[in-house]
C-alpha cells in the first residue's frame, strides 16, 4: 500500500494517518459534507491479480459488522470504492493499538502491571461475547468469528475503551489487497491450531488468539515468535509453552491456570465462550491492587500517553475551530457592553448571510442533562454558553462531559426559552473547568432569527 493517501476518498476527507488500524493502516477523515463528522477510514489497495469472490464476501463481512454495536466494538459506518481503493468508514476513536501499549510499557518495565492486561482483556472479551452471539435479521446466530485477532486489531482509546476492529477481515483480505511483508506471518502467530491447519473454526479460536494476547502483556514476551509462516505454524501446533509465572511472579496461580486454559490446543479444553473467560479473569483478579477497570486503564493512558493525548486535543481544537470558521454565520455582530450588575446583555446580530465569518461570543447560563454513549442514566448538566454558530456550541463546565455524548440544553434568551440538542465532538481541560464542543443535531438559523434585531424576546 501507498505510504501518502490521496486527499479524499468517496464522500471523505483526509487528514493523517492514526495510531491504529492493523497492518494496512487506518487515516482521519472528514465528511465532506459534514466537517465535524469524523471517521477512520481503513483503506484497501486491490493487487494486480485480486479475488472478485473473496472481495464480495469481503463487503458482505463488513455489511455484517454494521450490525454490531457494543462499546467494546469498533463501530463500521460504512464502506465504498474510489478509484484506486476499497475503503471502510469506521467510528472515529483516538487512542493507539494494543500492540503499542505493550511496546510503551516495555521500554519501563519486562512487562504490563497484572491489573492492567486483565482489565484490558476483559474488555475485549466483552466484545467478542457480542460479536460471537450476533443474529441476523431472522433472530437466529450467524456463528460469527472474529479470525484476526491480535495485539494490531485491539483499539485501546485514551477514555480507557478497549474496542476490537478488523472483524471478518483477516480470511479475505490477503486474497484481494497487497498486504505489507511479514503480515502474514505475524497474524499466523495468533491464530489458533485449527486456524492454521485449515480446520472448520468456531467462537474458541478467537478465545485462543486472545489467550496468546494475554500472555505475552503479563509476561513481556513473544509466545510464538517464528521469523516465517512455515515456522509459525509448527510453533503455533507443537511449540511448549512456559510458565507465565516462570516470566513473572506477579502472575498468580489462579491466573496462570486460567492463560494456560485459554491456550490448549484442544478446543474442548479451553473456554466454551467470552463471557467465560472474563468471568474466569475477573474471579482470578478478584484481590489484585489495584482492581483492574476501565479507570485504571485511562489513568495508565493519560500518564503513558500524555504527550498523544495533548496532540489529539491540539488537532480537534484547531479542526473544530477551523470548520465553524468554515460555516455560514450572520454577517455581523452588535456587541453590547456589560450591565452595571454583571450581567451581559444577549448580543443582537444583523442579517444572516450565506459566507464565512468568525463564531459569535456570548455567555448564557443553560441546564439540562447529558447522556454518556455508554449506556448511563442521563445526568444533570449546568453550563455556561461561551460560542455558538448554526452548527454548534462552545460550553464551559464543571464536570467532564465525553466525546459521543448526547447533550440537552435550555437556553433562556430575554422571554424566551431555546432548547437545544446536540452531540459532544471534544472535550478539553482548561485549569478547574471543562469546554465541550458541541454539534447541533440540525442547524439552528432560529437561533439567530430570535437574537437578531427587531425579534420580540
């Protein structure tokens, strides 16, 4: 594959290239008809000689995969042909690898701290319990199987999520795109026996490829390291495998006989499902301190990654500015001084105008509430206006409000009350407080119509 993308693709944009997205790489992009929609768009370069079947059976897999939401799953918002790729859009998340992970933390220690490799593989097991149980359109089990399973096609995001992706690519893929050299052969050194061998595969072969995973966070080493893929098949079949406990002795007893259940050869002696093995691994780190959780994995990012992180608030910041810069806003402005008590008249704007221009300032008191994409009960949300545009808002805050929240907001504006709903697209720090950029659901022209002179508020 091209080391430069070209600058669009389909309906998107692009921008740079993120810190995960397996061997074939994953970019930001942009909606061209939406700035503020962001998405990771994994693009596909056919070889001279590709499968026509395979690429078909490619789509559907992806077709399937747009059925599958869970918060451990990397979401698929669609696919599509350009003139030199195959594309998929999938849900933007800022965040890195896992394989990134364990090479950060292996430049400070011989391996991950025990509480963290559980919580992150119990998020993935999670994830693997839905995608294991989808259904199709009548109800019954599609027996889906993830087949590439490893430390590339594990998202771990800067919130703490630990999210799977590339699912149903790993069959298909070499027999259609051009692969980067050794891929092959890395993906063959997680895969289970019966992947290697050919044989009908089921739910437990992505338990095996998870297990190896496992090992190698809590030990700081490569199980089946083989240099070709001769060799990473024999390995993978025959190879002994060493004591975790042998590499750590932070590794419990209970624990090590959990990795090691996950890694027989024999199907039948491993776990039957996810839930299973994250069921085992939570019981095996019931007394590890810290208690493995999503928070311990965010506060592991925040110090590991913190230098990322920074960026990828750097790059949203000046994205969203530049693309509400980009939207079309009143022509002008009346600013109005402060009242003698304080407060602060609502500004009045002229006519609106179809062009570019600067946000308009403003600072209104908004209640309402906020829903976390996580499935949370909605909470109470006391906020500060500071910008707003027909498209979106700038809100200060007390508390963190995450990205994918849903916001509801009324606005008192002179006699009238404005309610307002709208997605969270960033968040950032600034000293005690927050600022949350939020996208309006639709564009919001009454707002000006009702600041705009001559309105009767």
């Amino acid at each position: 594959m091209k080391q430069q993308p070209p600058s669009e693709c389909g309906r998107y944009l692009l921008h740079d290239r993120l810190g995960w997205g397996g061997p074939l790489g994953t970019w930001r992009a942009s909606s061209k008809e939406d700035p503020l929609d962001l998405a990771a768009l994994k693009l596909l370069s056919p070889s001279s000689d590709g499968d026509d079947v395979a690429l078909d059976a490619l789509i559907s897999e992806n077709r399937l995969a747009e059925r599958l939401t869970h918060p451990n799953v990397v979401r698929v918002k669609g696919q599509g042909c350009s003139e030199e790729y195959f594309y998929v859009a999938m849900e933007y998340a800022a965040g890195v690898d896992l394989g990134a992970v364990l090479r950060r933390g292996l430049e400070r220690d011989r391996y991950l701290p025990v509480p963290l490799a559980v919580a992150l593989v119990a998020q993935l097991c999670d994830g693997l319990e839905q995608v294991h149980r989808c259904v199709g359109v009548e109800g019954l089990p599609l027996g889906l199987v993830h087949r590439g399973l490893s430390p590339e096609t594990c998202l771990v995001t800067f919130d703490g999520v630990v999210k799977l992706f590339d699912f149903g690519v790993a069959k298909l893929v070499t027999r259609v795109f051009q692969v980067p050299a050794g891929a092959v052969t890395r993906q063959l050194c997680y895969s289970s026996p019966e992947q290697v061998l050919g044989q009908p595969l089921d739910r437990r072969s992505d338990l095996f490829s998870l297990s190896v995973m496992l090992y190698e966070l809590v030990t700081g080493q490569r199980l089946f390291p083989a240099a070709s893929a001769f060799q990473a098949v024999k390995d993978v079949c025959e190879k002994p495998i060493p004591s975790p406990r042998s590499l750590n002795p932070h590794v419990s007893d209970e624990l090590e006989r959990v990795i090691l259940r996950g890694l027989s050869r024999d199907r039948q002696g491993r776990f039957q499902g996810a839930s299973e093995l994250a069921e085992a691994l939570r019981a095996a780190a019931s007394g590890i301190t810290p208690a493995p959780s999503m928070g311990l994995v965010q506060r592991y990012m925040t110090f590991t990654f913190g230098a990322e992180l920074e960026a990828e608030r750097r790059w949203r910041q000046e994205w969203s500015d530049k693309s509400i810069l980009a939207s079309p806003l009143p022509k002008s402005q009346l600013s109005m001084p402060p009242l003698s008590s304080g407060a602060m008249r609502s500004p009045r704007l002229g006519q609106p105008e179809n062009r570019s221009w600067r946000r308009w300032s403003v600072e209104i008191p908004a209640m309402g509430k906020y829903s976390e994409p996580r499935g949370i009960a909605p909470r109470a949300l006391e906020a500060t206006l500071l910008n707003i545009s027909q498209g979106g808002m700038l809100l200060r805050s007390k508390v963190m409000v995450t990205a994918n929240s849903l916001v509801e907001l009324a606005l008192k504006i002179g006699r009238k009350t404005v309610e307002i709903r709208g997605k969270v697209r960033w968040w950032r720090r600034v000293h005690s407080e927050y600022q949350v950029g939020v996208q309006f659901e639709r564009l919001q022209p009454e707002l000006v119509e009702t600041l705009s002179p001559g309105s009767k508020t």
